[in-house]
C-alpha cells in the first residue's frame, strides 16, 4: 500500500513538472513570437521612413536649381559647364543658394579660347571658381536683393561660394551685379524658384580674379 502511494505521489510530481516544463516552453516561445513580431513591426517602420525619405529627396532633385536649369534650353551652356566642373551635385542637393545663371548668349561672349580652355578636364578648378563666384550660400529672392541693395546705399558687396566679392547696384529697376574685373551684368529673368534655393538670371558671365 504505502509502495502505491509513493509511486501515485512520484507520478503526481511527475505531471507536475512535466506541466511546469511545458508551461515555461509555451511562455518561452510566446515571448520569441512576440519579439520576432516587434522586430518585424521595426522593420517595416524603417522601411516606411526609408521610402518617404528616398521621395521626398527624388522630389527635391526634381525641383532643384540643377533641375531647373537642365529643363531650361538657355540654361545648357551653364549645365554642361555645372556637369564638367563636377558641381551639378551641389546643386540638386540640400541647402539654400541664389545662382546668377549666364544664358547660352552670356557663355557665347566669353572669348572662345578662354571657354576651350575653362572646360579641359585639367583645368576643372579654374572652371569651377569661375561657377562658385555665380553661387551665394543662402537664398535670396529678388524682393531680398533689392532690400539690402537700398540698405546698402546701392551699392551692396555679397560674398559667393568661392570666397570672392560681387558687388550688386539697381539701376532703372533692374539689378547690376559687377565682377571682379570690372564687368557688369544684369539680372533679366529673377526669382525662379527651386527646393533648394532661387536663381536669376544674368546676360554676362561673372568672372572672378583667378
């Protein structure tokens, strides 16, 4: 009798620990579903972020001042020079520039020779110090420029992204931007509007001292 109740009470304990075991491997892979379903969740969150992100920078490209100027026929002198100097880039990126874009007309008044030489792949520095000084770090639209010119007494020197000096006037209701040689240009179309920025512009090409 007491040998049946030891083997019933070994029995019992038996179940018991078999139930506990079996308790602890549900609760175990109930929390491994769960984390699998939080990475899963993780995932597919990053992956949403990912793809607004990757449109939203396909639709500021698309809008950008390099955009802009490839979709304009009398911009192809700039962006071919923008795609020589490596600058193009810069352009469709993030930030806030102004451009002063010289037409095809403007780019077929610089002597040819000079032009021949700028676009050798040699001289991929001088080209682009020659773009930079057409570049101003921060926007500014037409209403901005005429602002700060009155404040400056018509006579406003801007900084451009090759460190050198502009110095814009408004005459007759038109803006003049002078180089550092002398030349004056002047602003024809203003405030085309992009995702990074603003260009105007200019029948001259801006050059710097070199």
């Amino acid at each position: 009798m007491k040998l049946k109740t030891i083997v019933m009470s070994l029995a019992v304990v038996a179940m018991l620990f078999a139930s506990c075991e079996d308790s602890k491997k549900k609760e175990a892979e109930a929390q491994a579903q769960a984390e699998q379903m939080r990475m899963e969740r993780e995932k597919d969150s990053l992956m949403k972020v990912e793809e607004t992100n990757a449109n939203k920078m396909a639709e500021m490209e698309a809008n950008s001042i390099a955009a802009k100027a490839m979709g304009n026929s009398d911009l192809s002198t700039l962006v071919s020079a923008l795609q020589a100097a490596d600058m193009a880039q810069t352009l469709k990126g993030e930030g806030d520039y102004t451009v002063f874009a010289p037409t095809n007309e403007a780019f077929s008044k610089v002597p040819k020779a000079t032009m021949d030489n700028l676009m050798k792949p040699e001289n991929k520095t001088q080209l682009q110090k020659v773009l930079q000084y057409h570049v101003l770090q921060g926007k500014m639209n037409a209403a901005d420029v005429v602002t700060k010119i009155k404040a400056a007494n018509n006579k406003l020197d801007v900084t451009t992204m090759n460190g050198e000096t502009l110095t814009l006037s408004e005459k007759d209701g038109k803006v003049m931007i002078k180089d550092a040689k002398g030349n004056t240009a002047t602003v024809t179309s203003a405030d085309m509007d992009a995702s990074n920025g603003v260009v105007h512009v200019i029948d001259k090409v801006l050059m710097p001292k070199m």
